[in-house]
C-alpha cells in the first residue's frame, strides 16, 4: 500500500512525501502583484514545514482583474525576480513549486475604468488575449523557476 510520507513522483517531478499543499489565496500582494516580506515567511514556512510540493494561491495572469483583492500576479516580467525569489527558498527546502495561473474575470477598460465582464460578452479578440495572457504567464513561470503551473478554472461571474 502507498504511504503518506512516501517519496512519489508528479509528471517528472519527485515529491519527498505525497503532500501537497492545495492553492491558497492569501491576499496579501501588492496592486501590483508584487510579493510582500509576508509573503516569504508563508511559504517559506510551508516547505519548511515538510510539504512534498507547494502550489501557489491563485496568481492573475492580468493586471486589471481586481475580482479577488490581494493577488498574485505574473502579468509583467519586472515580477520575475520576485517570484524567483520565492521558488528558491521553496526549492532550498527541497520542495517543488507549481504556480496556479488564474484571471478572476475579465475587466475591459471604459473611459479610463476597468469593468468587469460577462465571459458570454466577450469579443473573441478579448478571448484570444486572455489565452495569450495564460501562455505569456506561465513563460514567465519558467523563467522564474516555478516546476510547473496549475491552470485555474473557476470563478470568473457577478
Ligand atoms: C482561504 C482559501 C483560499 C483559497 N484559495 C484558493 C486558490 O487560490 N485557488 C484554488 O484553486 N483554490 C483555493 N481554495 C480552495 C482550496 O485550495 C481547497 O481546494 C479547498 O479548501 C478544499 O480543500 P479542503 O477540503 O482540504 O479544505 C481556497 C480555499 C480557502 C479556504
């Protein structure tokens, strides 16, 4: 029979244990996406802790998509070198780190606002730039040394 704290392995990943911590939204990044001092001590915590992969609370792959505040975010590569800071002290643990790629909804600029829309409203312009915001974000995963990403599929209504 399988044991909890056996090593296993995830697509080409070998996790120490079959734990893995599920995403969590913490709502504690910047506007922006940027990751406070908090946000280390979290995750560092949770590697430390023993976890045999992390995966990362949900992580817009947008700048205006204010449906959950305090997101993560991968939408622009001056954000790497945070998020890079974050994979090595999950990896110094010896821990693998799957980014969970997300866009809470879809907000188009009117007059200078963002306003949330309607997935059935959207042009298919828009939908071919929120695929191209998926791709480009989890490019830019790799080059911040995520082992991989977790497309979320949810949310995403008024
Ligand atoms: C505060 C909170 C934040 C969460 N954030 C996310 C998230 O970012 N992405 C996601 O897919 N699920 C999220 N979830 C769902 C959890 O990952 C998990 O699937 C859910 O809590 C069910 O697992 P459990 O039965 O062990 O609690 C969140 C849950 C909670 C309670």
């Amino acid at each position: 029979m399988k044991q909890i704290f056996e090593e296993t392995k995830l697509g080409d990943l070998t996790l120490k244990n079959r734990l893995i911590r599920s995403a969590t939204w913490e709502g504690i990044a910047t506007p922006d996406g940027g990751l406070p001092e908090e946000a280390y001590a979290i995750y560092d915590e949770l590697a430390a802790g023993g976890m045999g992969a992390v995966i990362t609370g949900f992580t817009s792959v947008a700048l205006h998509d204010d449906y959950f505040g305090g997101m993560m975010r991968q939408y622009d590569d001056a954000l790497i070198p945070q998020y890079k800071r974050l994979t090595d002290l999950i990896h110094a643990h010896g821990t693998p780190v799957i980014a969970q790629l997300a866009l809470g909804a879809y907000y188009r600029e009117r007059n200078g606002r963002y306003v949330q829309t309607e997935p059935d409203d959207m042009t298919m312009e828009e939908i071919r730039l929120v695929v191209r915001q998926f791709v480009d974000a989890a490019v830019r995963a790799e080059k911040a040394d995520f082992d991989g990403v977790q497309i979320h599929a949810a949310h995403f209504s008024f």
